[in-house]
C-alpha cells in the first residue's frame, strides 16, 4: 500500500456509489460526500462533528473522478 493515501475513493458503479477503502480494508460504499466523512469518523479521522477536509491528497485518494463526481 505505499505510495497511497490510506483512505482511497474508487469510481462509481453503475448504482453509483463509490466503494471507500480505509488502509486496504473496505468500510462501505458512498453515496455521496456525507458517506466518505461518515466513513472516515468511524475509522478514527476525526471525532464527533469536526470537520473533515474531502480535498486533502494526503489522506484521499479520489479514483475515476474527484470529490464532485457522482452518479
């Protein structure tokens, strides 16, 4: 898993979720940006309703599009 941020995004499916991985582990599909903070509060990125930035490369990495890419 070097050279990847530890939480990547893949591109959507045909349904149009987006699988999200957390260090190699799959934690869900995303609908939508909710999903992937949601996701990544349960993985320990940050507590209760603190904000978490979707735009940072070294914690993301966004696959077949970017954080605006939805089906």
């Amino acid at each position: 898993m070097s050279g990847h941020p530890p939480v990547i995004v893949y591109p959507p499916s045909s349904s149009g979720g987006r699988r999200v991985t957390v260090r190699g582990q799959i934690v869900g599909t995303a609908l939508g940006r909710g999903d992937v903070a949601a996701f990544l509060r349960r993985a320990g990125f940050a507590e209760g309703v603190e904000e978490i930035d979707l735009d940072q490369p070294e914690l993301i990495e966004w696959r077949g599009g970017d954080l605006d890419t939805w089906r």
